[in-house]
C-alpha cells in the first residue's frame, strides 16, 4: 500500500447549488460520476438523484427521481454503473440503476447476514443517529457504511450488500479525536474511498474537518480542518458530504446547512 504524505487543503472555489425549485435544498452525500466529470448528491426532503458539474450546475436531464426518500448518503458502484445509496431512518443500503433511473434493490442493515455483530448499536426505537455516508472500494467491490454518531461506526459489507463483513467503532482509540469537539459529540456524515493510497476519508460534520483512515491498520492518519476563509478563520459549516479525486489532487466537500459545493487543492505540507 502506498501511504499519503501529510497534506493540506487550500480551497479553490465554492459554489451556490442550492435550488429550492427542483428540491435541492439541504445537499447530504456526495460521490463522483464514472468519469469524475460531475457529482451526484442527494437531500433527505427530496425523492431525486442530483448530478451537478464540477462547477456546480445542475445537470437536469442527468438529474433524476426514483421512489425512495430520506436519503443521506451516495456512492458510485466500481463498474460506474449502479448508485449505491443509504437511508438514515431504515439503516438500509438502496441500490440504484443508474441507466434505468430507477431504485432496484433495498438492503436493511438488520437483514443482512452477521447483523447480531453490529446489533447492539443500533436501538429498537431510532435516535436518529444511524447511516449517513457510504463509499464502495473500488480494488475489492466492498461497500462502507458509517453509522453517524453514539458510537460512531464503519461497517464493512460485501459488494452486494447481502452480508456485514466486519465493523469498527470510530473513536479516540484509533485516532478520531478533535481539539474542540469531544468524544460523545463527533460526529461522522459521509466517507470516499480513496484507491491511490487505499485509505478512506471521513467528514465531520460538528468537527468541520476530514479524517484520513487507514482501514487495514486502523488508524487515522490525518486530521484536516475544512478552512475556507482568509484572514479570519472560517470552516466549513454543516459538511455531510464528501468525494476525493486522487488523480487530480482535488476534494469535493458539500454543505447541508448552505447548499454549496467547496473544491479544495490537496497540496503537500512544507
């Protein structure tokens, strides 16, 4: 495996993406199109699939509805042509047929098999703390799921997302840990799979930062605070979503809170 050095994140541009005319008002999830020439997003209020430009327009006629609402977090399939999305509310992973604009599959996290290993974190009635991000890695098909909060919780899930592979809790422990947000209060919104250096990269939504985390050793290798504004600091507000292009050097974030879309740089430190 090939590790990344330590990095910063400068912001390029931000873009408004908010259109409360085609229901995109709070954007939550974010992934790559096949040609990581445009992101599909998602909002929770809205029964649609939205693809905006690497500059933040929508694109409508690749915009599309399906049946299914609440959605909070969406990911590319490896071959490019499924979605792969999760409902907070159900703790269900959605498949989606990306040509045929439709909703193909739904998965609850309680029927797949080996739930009993992850049961315990999930309470019979919601507290609204369930799975808010998912990413699939692109080397071995395996889908990722983070459970937002109480414990914070990655789920690994086989490429069908029929059976739960194995799980780990996000905390001090293996490194996700922040300055000014304490542990009962981190939080995690949305995650992407980064293959350059077979790592995931998770967003905070109340630490305003991402996490890179080394899955195979279990360890976060970095903590980067989401800066946008010069002179007086200013971080992102409301992150809940997140799509990396190593190739490019480029991290996609979103904003529920302000509906825009933030491109930053990953330069090298020193």
């Amino acid at each position: 495996m090939v590790l990344m050095g330590s990095v910063r994140l400068e912001l390029i541009r931000s873009y408004r993406i908010g259109d409360p005319g085609i229901g995109l008002n709070e954007p939550s999830g974010l992934t790559l199109n096949a040609d990581r020439t445009a992101l599909y997003t998602v909002c929770d209020d809205t029964k649609a699939i939205f693809c905006v430009d690497l500059e933040g327009q929508v694109l409508l006629q690749q915009s599309f509805f399906i049946s299914a609402a609440g959605l909070e977090g969406i990911a590319l399939s490896a071959d490019g042509k499924q979605l792969f999305a999760v409902q907070e509310e159900t703790n269900a992973v959605l498949i989606i047929d990306i040509a045929g604009r439709c909703e193909r599959h739904q998965h609850p996290l309680a029927a797949m098999a080996n739930y009993d290993s992850v049961a315990k974190h999930f309470p019979h009635r919601p507290d609204n703390k369930g799975l808010e991000g998912i990413t699939v890695n692109t080397v071995n098909q395996h889908v990722f799921v983070v459970k937002e909060s109480q414990p914070g919780l990655l789920i690994e899930l086989d490429a069908e997302c029929r059976t739960i592979l194995s799980s780990r809790c996000l905390s001090k422990a293996n490194g996700f840990s922040h300055p000014k947000v304490g542990p009962d209060k981190l939080d995690f919104s949305g995650l992407s799979y980064d293959p350059r250096s077979d790592s995931l990269w998770i967003v905070s939504d109340q630490g305003r930062c991402l996490f890179q985390y080394d899955w195979v050793q279990d360890v976060v290798l970095q903590r980067l605070d989401l800066e946008i504004g010069e002179g007086k600091r200013r971080l992102v507000r409301k992150a809940e979503g997140v799509a990396i292009d190593p190739e490019c050097g480029r991290v996609y974030v979103v904003s529920d809170r302000d509906a825009r879309l933030y491109v930053f740089k990953l330069a090298a430190v020193g």
